[in-house]
C-alpha cells in the first residue's frame, strides 16, 4: 500500500491446539475468517486516502462462493467480504447487527423480529429486502439445497416476512446461538430463486450486498474483488482485495519479502527465525496474538476402528499436546479443551482436558478389547489390528509435523498409523467432503 511504509503480518499460526472428537466443525472456521476480514477493514478505516490494492496469499483456493454451501475457509474469506449477514462479530466478538438494524427476542424465546437498515442495495443496484431474507433461510432448510449447515437451523419452524424491511424466525424451541447462525450471508432472490444451486454461474461470480464487489476468477492464480462505492457503512479505504493462491508457506514467504503479496500468516518458525533481521523489522509490521483458531484430529465415526468412544479417549490421552507445543510451534499455542475462543464467555474452562497419560491411554483401550496378542507391539481385537490412515493437506508444514509427532506418540501405546499428505484441492473434494478418510488432522 503506497501510503502505510511497512507490510503487515499476522501470525495466524499461533494457535491453540485441541484434539477434538468429533468431525470438522466448519462454522468454527467460519467465524474465523469472518473476524480476519472485519478486523482488516478496521485498520483500513484509519487510513486517510482511498485506493491502492491490498494482496493477500492463501494456500488454497476457493471451491464454492454460495456462503451457506461453502466448506472451506478460502471460499468463506471471500465471501465474508462481498456478503453481508442479519448480524456479525465485532472486534471484541460481540454479537452487532449487519444488514439489521436492531431486533427483538420474545419472552420464551421462540421468536426473533429483525428490523433491516432501509437503502442497502445488491450490486446490481437493486433493494436489499426481507424477501431475500427468507429466501435465504427457506433455501438453506430446504433438505434438497444440500446445506452442510442445516442442522443449525433445524429448530426455525418458519420465516415469516412483515413487510419489506421486518422478517421474522419462529422457532420450535429456543436456540441459544441462533443470533449467532443467523448471521450467515444473505444471497439475492430475484438472481438465485429459479437456479440450480449446484449448477448455477453464482458460484464463480456472486453478487452480493457487500463492501467488495467480486471481478474476476482465475482458478488456482488469484480472485479479485473491487471497493464498493455505495457500500452502506461507508465506501472501503482500499479500493481492490486481491487472494492469490500460493500452495506453500516457505513460497508465501518468499512472495512476501519480494513484494509479491502484501500479507501473510506466518509458520512459527517464520516469525520466530526468519522475521528477526533488521531489514525485515524496517520494512515489515508484525504481530503476535492469541489467533481465533484451533488444530484438531478428527475421527471418522463411521468406520469401525473409532465407533467405541474409549478408544477415542484413548486416542486423545496418547498425546502429549505439550510436546507439539513446544516441538511444532516453538511455544507459540496454548492447549485449548474445546472450540470457542478462551476470552469470551463461551468457552468452558471447566471442560475435562486429555493430559497427556500413557497409561490411562492403554487401560482404555484394553477395556475395549483392545491388546496385543501376538507380541508384535501392535494391539488387535478379533483378528484386526489397530492400523488407519491419518491425511492431512499438503503445504502446511506444521500440521504435517503434528502427524510425524502423534504417529510416534501412538506407535508407543501399540496403534500403527499411516501419514498421508495430500495436495488441497484433491484432499477436500476427493477426501473431505466425500467423507472418505479414517482420521484427519485440520484446523
């Protein structure tokens, strides 16, 4: 940017690490990359001049620009920034209103009323209204959409328009995050209400309420999207966001110090050894904070290996997450005991954490029927041993180290596990969401 003299950093890497047992929680991601964008539009509205180009790097590239039918955290970074919802977080991750203005929860719960800010328009210049609203939620509850979310709204009996700036949820029984969920991206009607959602051109070029107004697409290079001028808050200080996908973080680094990108979340090591000369520090900004994020080991519940939980306990107490700590991020984590941010409200401090026990690992796992009968040092049961596959996404140095470190760790109580480092686009369509993977290891 030609008026802010340094590059700016983030080290998203700094995360908390929670083995968790249960699948990908994609809402989770979500939140995170809407907080990114938010926060990123924050510091630009100090600047004082509008224009230049902001360009960031992202390992991978989008897959689907529907917000409620996207998985994964490229496409949500964009849409996040061309979509708006009926409300957002704030820098303090505070529930505000986006598109609403204000609403009203009744007495027991079961009816929330929103009142949208009047004069907020699509792109193509036409009214914002309670109708897309409701054809955003009906679609999304439709079981045909194909919605991976739908269980968040579940309990929505209807949605219910008042007129053309109040809608209103009515629910079965009352949904603590519902003002929360409810925050996902509003799409328009009068585009998407006779279209193949998953056939339809929307999902390359979207248009949205946003700050941004997408452009252009070109697959695994780069996504760019132009300021939007009307935008109801106030025009964005930046006039072009630009993604390029770059598969790699070392690459990403080396875009980084050349001036190809402007941003970049940095590996642990990166900011520990690679940030420190004096030139980086003269041309480069960079932080340190506790990231919005966690790192997890998810289980397939379908396959056989993983249905009995004591197993999955065991699993969990066979890893030393201080030693990951330590070994992976140099430090720069904290072990987390469940998916909400440690300094909000959510989080619960009195959850049960696994800390590291080997033998309370073995115990649980012989309770299930689970030992090693021939000598061999791997457990079996009925005549299968303990083996699975443990993938992972290519280009991540730091999740491929956790894997080389929980293999060992597992190898010690007698499970044999095979790592496997796959590149992104083939690991989420082919692996993913197929549901075709024993164990996963993601954030």
């Amino acid at each position: 940017m030609k008026n802010q003299p340094k590059k700016i950093i983030h080290n998203r890497q700094i995360l908390h690490i929670s083995f968790l047992q249960k699948p990908l929680n994609i809402i989770a991601v979500f939140v995170f990359m809407t907080l990114i964008s938010s926060s990123l539009m924050s510091r630009a509205s100090h600047c004082e001049q509008y224009g230049d180009a902001y360009v960031t790097g992202s390992i991978a590239d989008a897959v689907n620009l529907i917000p409620f039918l996207s998985t994964d955290s490229a496409s949500h970074e964009i849409t996040g920034l061309v979509f708006n919802g009926l409300t957002k977080v704030d820098k303090d991750l505070n529930i505000v209103g986006d598109i609403a203005e204000r609403w009203e929860v009744s007495g027991d719960g079961l009816q929330i009323t929103f009142h949208l800010r009047r004069g907020i328009c699509w792109h193509d210049g036409k009214p914002l209204t309670s109708a897309d609203v409701k054809f955003t939620f009906d679609t999304i509850r439709d079981p045909k959409t194909g919605c991976p979310y739908i269980a968040s709204y579940q309990d929505i009996e209807s949605v219910e328009v008042i007129d053309d700036y109040t809608v209103k949820f009515v629910y079965s029984q009352p949904y603590a995050p519902a003002l929360s969920k409810l925050g996902t991206e509003i799409v328009p009607s009068h585009i998407l209400k006779n279209e193949d959602l998953q056939r339809t051109p929307f999902k390359r070029r979207p248009l949205g309420s946003g700050r941004y107004i997408f452009e252009k697409w070109k697959t695994d290079q780069y996504i760019i999207l132009k300021s939007n001028a009307d935008y109801f808050e106030h025009r964005p200080y930046i006039d072009r966001y630009v993604t390029r996908v770059i598969p790699d973080q070392a690459v990403q680094y080396l875009e980084l110090i050349t001036g190809g990108i402007d941003t970049m979340g940095l590996t642990s090591y990166q900011y520990l050894f690679r940030t420190e000369t004096d030139k980086f520090k003269v041309s480069y900004n960079k932080y340190k904070y506790l990231s919005h994020s966690y790192s997890y080991i998810g289980y397939n519940l379908e396959d056989p290996l993983f249905k009995d939980e004591r197993v999955r306990r065991g699993l969990s107490y066979a890893v030393d997450r201080d030693k990951i700590i330590e070994g992976v991020l140099y430090g720069l984590g904290e072990v987390c005991s469940g998916p909400f941010f440690k300094e909000t409200p959510y989080y619960n401090r009195n959850a049960e954490v696994y800390r590291y026990n080997k033998d309370t690992a073995k115990a649980l796992f012989k309770e299930a029927g689970w030992v090693d009968t021939n000598g061999d040092g791997i457990l079996d049961k009925d005549g299968t041993e303990f083996r699975f596959k443990l993938i992972t996404n290519q280009g991540n140095k730091e999740r491929e180290d956790i894997a080389t470190i929980v293999q060992n760790q597992w190898r010690d109580i007698g499970v044999d596990v095979d790592v496997q480092v796959i590149a992104w686009a083939t690991f989420l369509n082919e692996f993913v969401d197929k549901k075709n993977f024993q164990a996963v290891i993601l954030g």
